[in-house]
C-alpha cells in the first residue's frame, strides 16, 4: 500500500531511500574527489614535449 504522506526518495546515484538524487552525499563526495583531480591532473600535467627523442 502507497503511503502518499511519505515522499518517495529513491537515490539513483547509491540506491539509498533516506535522500534524494541531489542529497546523495556519496555523490557530492564522488563530485569533490573528481575535482580534487582534475586540479591535480593540471597542477601536474604530463610533459611529453620536453622529453629529447634519441
Ligand atoms: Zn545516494
């Protein structure tokens, strides 16, 4: 039986019913870690170009 009092809150992100979506907390950090290396992937970029070839 539907409880229409009750909103139905079904995380697609972790499958968690407690939060929504947008309040999934795994996803904000998923969010910051992907930042986090993003930042280091251009603090320390890859330099190819410098390498001399033989
Ligand atoms: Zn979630």
């Amino acid at each position: 039986m539907l409880h229409p009092d009750t909103p139905a809150k079904c995380c697609s992100y972790c499958g968690g019913r407690d939060h929504d979506f947008e309040a999934c907390p795994k996803r904000k950090a998923d969010a910051e870690k992907e930042t986090a290396a993003r930042g280091r992937e251009g603090a320390a970029p890859i330099d190819v170009t410098s390498e001399t070839l033989p």
